[in-house]
C-alpha cells in the first residue's frame, strides 16, 4: 500500500503526484497544510527534516522528492520513467542535481518574497521570526527571513533568478537536439521534476524568463496539457491554493526585468 504525505502547493510533492500517475499508482493521501504541522513530532519521526512529500510504501517512508522518483521506477517500472540509454539516464540525475541543489531554494526564495510575503506581513514580527525558525534547516529559515523582510530587494533574489536561467538554458539544451522531453524521446523523471518550477514561475507572472527560450515555452505548453500534469495539480488546486497566486501586488515582472538588466 503507497501513502503519500503532501501539500498540493508543493513543488516538491507535484513532481512526485506526476510520477505516481504517469505510472498508474494510487496512493493514500495525508494532506498537510505546512502551517507547522511538518513539525508534529510524528511526522518527524517519518521526515526528520519537516519538509514534504513523504511516500510511504508497506509502513516504510521514503523521503527526498527526486529519491521517490527512482525509488518508484526501481519498484514499479513499468512504465518506465528512467531512459534507457546511460546517457540520457545520466541527463536526468543531473537535472534533478541542479534543482535540488540550486533550484529548489531559488524556487523558495522568489515565492516567499512575491505571493507569500504578505500574509506573513499581517502577522507580527515576532510571529513570522517564530513560525520561520521552526525549521530544521537554518538556511532555508535565513533565506525566508530575508525575503520576508525585503521582498524582491533581498540580497538572494538576483542570484535565484539566475539560477532560474541556468535551468531554462540547461532545458533549451536539451529540447534543441530534437528531443520532444528534457531526456529523450520519452516523458520521463526529469520532466516529472522540471514541471513544478516553470509552472511555480507562470504562477509568479515571470513567464517572461523564458521569452528567449522559445523550445521551453513549446515543451511547457504541452507538459500543462498532459493528462497527468492536469489531474495532479491543476484539476487538485483550490480556491486556497490558488489564491497566493492571483493578486500578486505590485506585480514581480518589472522588478525581475529590472534585476535581469543589471545582472
């Protein structure tokens, strides 16, 4: 039996609800608000660093979201989400590298200091400072504490858009060889990965990051129409949870053109 512990705003946990779909699973959904419940000290027994989505398969978790994906091809493969040839295998770690170790924390960054900013401004400074500190992860907490308190100003901001387009470049890369998918011909874990990032930016009006990458804009319009892409994150998204998304004020575009100019 597969349970998954998720938020459906997670970048993280959409990559692995693609994954589940593309190969036909199902599992049993635990809904997290990540309004602190991460750090229940039951879930943190499963996830000791506090952060979704964790898959639990026959009582045993399996954490880290690009760990789940090959954990999912390695005991459901078929069909098979992994290219065949070493190459392209090899595509797909990477691109789940550089988000992890770049990416991911870039995606936090621009969203905490645009659609999540202001509902942590309506709370006191000691509130925010409290609810932020939480976290096991003292950098993820200093990156937020910046990004809170500056907004698109903070001193990270400019490094993560670029980091945004190390990403875009890298996918241009990829989909000029011809390649339908970022790792061959076939749909596969490093598109289930890539996907929740570039829809995070469309969310955050900075879909004009990739107006010179008219390969990635291409590759994106058909990804937010495969099936599984709609039924695990458009189809599953509230009211809630699109409501960060639909007034963003001021709008961030203007401010990340302006950081693109002087980078």
């Amino acid at each position: 039996m597969l349970e998954l512990y998720h938020s459906i705003n997670s970048v993280c946990a959409q990559k692995v609800r693609i994954a589940l779909h593309e190969k036909g699973l199902t599992a049993k959904d635990h809904i997290m608000t990540l309004r602190g419940d991460q750090f229940d000290p039951a879930y943190l027994k499963l996830n000791p660093g506090g952060v979704v989505p964790t898959l639990m398969h026959g009582g045993v978790p399996i954490i880290e979201s690009a760990l789940i994906l090959y954990y999912l091809d390695d005991a459901f493969p078929e069909p098979p989400l992994m290219p065949k040839a070493p190459s392209q295998r090899h595509r797909v770690r990477l691109y789940n590298k550089l988000i992890d170790e770049y990416v991911h924390n870039s995606c936090m960054i621009l969203t905490f200091a645009t659609a999540f900013r202001p509902a942590f401004l309506k709370m006191t400074r000691e509130a925010w400072q409290a609810e932020i500190s939480k976290s096991p992860l003292k950098r993820r907490a200093e990156y937020k504490r910046s990004v809170i308190e500056h907004g698109l100003d903070s001193e990270f901001v400019t490094e993560a858009i670029a980091l945004h387009g190390k990403l875009l470049s890298w996918m241009t890369d990829s989909l000029q060889q011809g390649w339908p998918y970022l790792a061959g011909e076939t749909f596969s874990n490093a598109d289930c990965a890539v996907i929740p990032y570039i829809l995070r930016l469309e969310l955050l009006k900075l879909g004009g990051l990739w107006d010179r990458h008219p390969t990635v804009a291409a590759w994106w319009e058909r990804m937010r129409e495969r099936p599984s892409v709609k039924a695990t994150i458009f189809d599953r998204m509230s009211e809630t949870d699109w409501a960060p998304f639909k007034n963003l004020a001021p709008d961030p575009w203007p401010k990340v053109q302006t950081l693109l100019k002087a980078a």
